[in-house]
C-alpha cells in the first residue's frame, strides 16, 4: 500500500510539474522566461499575453475554425458510426463479421501511409483550404474506431428487446431511435470525448491541406509562435493553455459518462 501510494504521488509530480511550468511560463515575459525558465515571475503576473495572442495573432478566428471543424466532425462520426454499429449487431451473421473486420483493419492503416492519395484526391476535389475538406477527413478516418467501441457495446444489448419491439411492429429506425439510442448514450458520450480529442488537437491534417491564414485550426496556428532561430515560449504556451481549456471543460462535465462508457458491457446481467 505505501509503495502504491509513493508510486501514485511520483506519477503526480511528474503531470503537475510541466503542468506547473507551463502556466507559469504563459504569465511571464520573453526576458524572464530565457533568464528563469523554472523560476516563478519575478516582476508580477503578466496576463498580457492572454489579452495580446486574441488581440494580435487572430486567435478567436483560429479558435472558431477548430470548434466549427470538431463539432462537425464528432456528429457525424457518431451519426453515421451508431447506424452501422446498428446495422452489424441486426446482421448477426456471417455478412455482419466481414463488415466488422473491414472497419477493424481500417484502424491498422497508419495515417502517413495515406496522406498522398489523400491529398491528391482532395486536390482534385477542390477541397483543400476548405474547412469542409477537414471535416470529410476526420469522419473518414475516425470512423473505423467509432465503429469498433459502439459495436462492441450494442452486441451487449439484449436480443430481447429486439425482438420484442419487432413483435410489436416497430421498424428499424423505430428501434434505433427508440432502444438503442437512449441505451447506448453511456458509450455514445465516451466516445464523443474520445473523438473530441482527436480532432482538437489534431496537427497532420490541417498541416497537409490549410495554407490559407483564414481556415487555419488552433494545433497549426500555435506553429506560428515558433520561428527558424527562436521562439516566443510565454506566448506559445499560452496558446496550449487555451487549446487545451475546452477539453478540460468538457471532461469535467462529461466525466461521469466517460466513466461509464468505459465500463459500459463489461458485465452482463
């Protein structure tokens, strides 16, 4: 038990210290951060730069731009990714497997290994500097997981209440909407926390199709901060900090269903 506890506590220290470094960092100058880079402020807290990175660098358009590309891309991917999880478990045969495994191999193919064709078929689609292209692309490549965590949880659904609501008339989409759906919203929210991750701070692909100031996302206009010789740490820093908040928001709200989404269908009964 004290060596758990002394394990738990190292752990700790070794989040909380960058943690601490950063936000300290974000609230100094340029000067006293290249003299004392550990150090606390020496000459006051200085939350200029949260007023400066909105006032000068054009964060909010930034800031707009990943909100609009996040919330686009987690709908649909949850939309489209419940249909088909949906689809599978009423297959429940041999065509439902295959379905299931070509989705499974989806998440093997690295991301770099497609980023040619993928360019070259945004390119031809005109859909570079679009903020619509990025949304297309998150869908398309998240979706392989999304598919995987939602189906594995409604094979834990009880057959039952499928043929049951059958029985008594209701269609497919009667029973999607109706059943699966509200039952499903534990596993529905963890991986909307999970999605929401990955699009916000996703670098790769606004770095391979955004050029244009105006569709840049924050992950890419945080690269601004840092030049060919050196780099505006307090200002960069700062820009982590508010990238980072609304994912710190969101979990404090939705942490009770991350958890239960996680433990959705590990126990039947």
């Amino acid at each position: 038990m004290l060596f758990r506890k002394f394990s738990l506590a190292v752990y700790a220290l070794l989040i909380l210290i960058p943690l601490l470094v950063v936000v300290l960092t974000s609230v100094k100058t340029l000067q006293e951060t290249f003299a004392n880079p550990l150090g606390i402020p020496e000459g006051g807290l200085h939350f200029d730069n949260y007023v400066n990175i909105f006032q000068e660098q054009t964060m909010a358009g930034y800031f707009m731009n990943s909100s609009v590309v996040t919330l686009f891309s987690v709908s649909f991917t949850l939309l489209f990714a419940a249909m088909i999880a949906f689809g599978i478990t009423r297959l429940n045969n041999w065509i439902g497997n295959v379905l299931f495994l070509l989705f499974a191999f989806g998440m093997m193919v690295p991301a770099q290994v497609s980023m040619v064709p993928l360019y070259s078929l945004m390119l031809d689609l005109n859909l570079t500097n679009s903020l619509l292209g990025l949304i297309l692309v998150n869908v398309a490549t998240t979706l392989p997981i999304a598919v995987f965590i939602l189906t594995g949880f409604m094979k834990t659904l009880p057959k039952e209440l499928f043929e049951a609501s059958t029985m008594d008339g209701a269609g497919n989409w009667r029973v999607f909407t109706k059943i699966v759906i509200p039952l499903s919203l534990p596993s529905l929210s963890a991986t909307a926390i999970f999605l929401f991750v990955m699009h916000w701070n996703d670098l790769l692909y606004p770095l391979l199709f955004i050029t244009d100031n105006a569709y840049k996302t924050l992950p890419l206009a945080l690269l601004e901060f840092q030049g060919q010789y050196a780099t505006n740490y307090p200002m960069l820093f700062t820009g982590v900090i508010i990238a980072s908040a609304p994912m710190v928001v969101a979990y404090i709200f939705l942490q009770r269903f991350f958890v239960a989404g996680i433990t959705a269908g590990a126990v039947k009964g």
